[in-house]
C-alpha cells in the first residue's frame, strides 16, 4: 500500500474517531450510551473467579496436586491473590446497584465508602467459602452417582460441565445475596460461554444438584430449585411473562421464574415457565414438554407423542 492510500486511511481514522467521540457519555452512570470508564474489569473478575474455582475443586489444578495434603498455605495463597483482583472490581461494581444510585454521594467520601463496604462483603464473602465447598462435595456425589457413565469422582471434577457451571453458580450466587452488582452476571457468562449451562447468579439451587450433559440449559434469575434435583440438557426454567412499568420497562425483582422441589429429575428440552408454576417433590418430567402450569408432587408429565409414520423404502408400512 503506497503512502497516499495509508495517508488516506489515517484521516479516515480520524474523522471516524471525532464522530464516534461525542456519541459516548463519560464516567459511571448507568447508561445506555455511557462508556462506564469506571466500570470493573472483566479480565480481572474472571481471573479471580478461576481462582475461586481451584480452591473449591482443588483436583482440577496440578498445582495442588504436587503440595500434597497440605492445603491450607495453597488454599490462602489462591485467596489472597483472589482477594487482590476482585475487592477493586466490587468497589467500582457498587456505584451500579440499580436502587438508590442517584441518592449516592460523590468524589472521595463515596470512594472511600464503597472501599470499605467492598471490604465487608468480601470478608463476609470467605466466611461463607466452607458452606459453599460442602455444596460442591455434594453436587460431585450427586453427579457421580446419577450417571453411570462416571467411573470415578475424578472424573466428575475435571471433566463434567455441570459440575464446573454450578460451581462457579454457588460462587456467584453468595456475591448477589451481598448485594454485589454486575459481577456476579460476569462470572456466569464466562461460564457460560465454555460450558454451554446459563445459570443467572441470583437462581437459589439445593444441595447435591446434577445436570447431566448440560449443553442448552437455562435457569432464569428467580428459580428456586430443591434438594437432589436432577436435569438434562436443554432444560429452560424461565419467565412466561413479565409486567411492565409505566414507563414501558420490566419490573424487575419480581418472582418471574418457576420452583423445582426436590427430587425432580426433568429431562431432555423440556421447557417450564412461570413464577407461579411449581413442580412437586419427586415428580418427574418427560423430554419435550411444554409447562405453564403448577403440578402437585410425585407426578408423572408427559408428552403425547404425535402419529409416527415409518416405511420401508419400498413404501410398506412398518409399526
């Protein structure tokens, strides 16, 4: 490329540049055009949340492996180094609490509070660490026990996708009960991403829950899930319907999603919505369905299958 076409190129570099410039809004405000220059670190987050996941599943790192049984300085180094890529990021993550943001003060007073607060929530985060990795035990024993394809817990922890995705959910989920914005949607959809299971951070999940496969799961932010559940792939658990403000937006915080209670197994792309529909302990839900509506417990749903036509290639009908 001779120098007039580069030359060409660069202007056009600028005027696109002094066009684009004004279009952005600069700073924290939750905005659709704002450029949130304050706004945490993706990179970082997801850092820290793969530290977080060594530490609840120590077998997936070989650097684990090689210290032995001596966990405990390998569990404070991962925290530590945790702890130093996401206290920033919740600090610039609080100014985007969706409540009250207009009423915050500004400058060095509210950095100074939202230091502190995001100190609190991530103490208050570690304490809460040894109830989570009792939840994972349980999800691994869930999983190795309701597939009998799995030879070993090993093979569990390195290798199954649900596993690594509720995980990562439990995680996720006590940062949104402290009230941690943005961050929390951050680590499930990095998750999300590699292991093709969307949990929202905010879906309550029991102990010991499997899902088998994975691949196309969807749990929506206000599903509550029982004890020993079980799904396949391509579930949806997921709104029917939402209202709308007066201003044309969804109200948001509102019980959109369905209940699972417990001992539910759901299979293969069935599909329920409503936060008022509610499946009942022990009930079991065929591939396929479509449910819009509650069904009491140790209930059987399935779908009525449509004629099926099979013939031979010589046109004679089989059964």
């Amino acid at each position: 490329m001779n120098d007039d076409a580069m030359q060409e190129i660069e202007q056009s570099i600028a005027h696109a540049a002094e066009d684009l410039a004004p279009l952005y809004a600069h700073g924290v405000e939750d905005r659709p055009d704002g450029v949130m220059a304050s706004a945490p670190n993706t990179d970082q987050v997801i850092a820290a949340q793969e530290l977080l996941i060594t530490v609840m599943l120590p077998g997936r790192s070989f650097e684990a492996g090689r210290r032995g049984h001596v966990l405990s300085p390998f569990f404070a180094e991962k925290l530590r180094s945790a702890s130093e890529l996401l206290l920033p990021e919740i600090e610039l993550a609080l100014p985007f609490q969706w409540l009250g943001a207009a009423a915050r003060s500004e400058g060095a007073e509210r950095q100074t509070a939202d230091r502190r607060r995001s100190a609190g929530i991530f103490e208050q985060f570690l304490q809460r660490l040894p109830d989570v990795r009792k939840l994972v035990v349980d999800d691994i024993r869930a999983a190795y026990n309701g597939d009998p394809a799995a030879l070993s817990y090993a093979e569990v922890k390195l290798s199954y996708p649900g596993v690594l995705a509720i995980t990562s959910h439990r995680l996720a989920h006590e940062l949104y009960r402290l009230g941690v914005p943005v961050i929390p949607r951050i680590m499930s959809e990095h998750v999300h991403g590699h292991s093709g299971i969307d949990i929202h951070p905010g879906a309550r999940i029991g102990r010991g829950f499997f899902i088998d496969h994975g691949t196309g799961v969807v749990i929506g932010e206000t599903t509550e899930i029982g004890e020993r559940v079980k799904l396949y792939q391509g579930v949806t658990l997921g709104a029917k319907s939402f209202p709308l403000d007066a201003e044309g937006h969804p109200v948001k915080h509102i019980k959109r999603h369905p209940t699972v209670e417990d001992e539910v197994v759901i299979y293969a792309n069935a599909t329920i919505l409503g936060g008022e529909t509610v499946i009942g302990a022990r009930s079991i839900v065929g591939g396929n369905v479509f449910l819009v509506k509650s069904v009491p417990p140790d209930s059987l749903v399935t779908r009525r299958p449509g004629d099926l036509s099979v013939r031979t290639r010589e046109g004679d009908e089989r059964v």
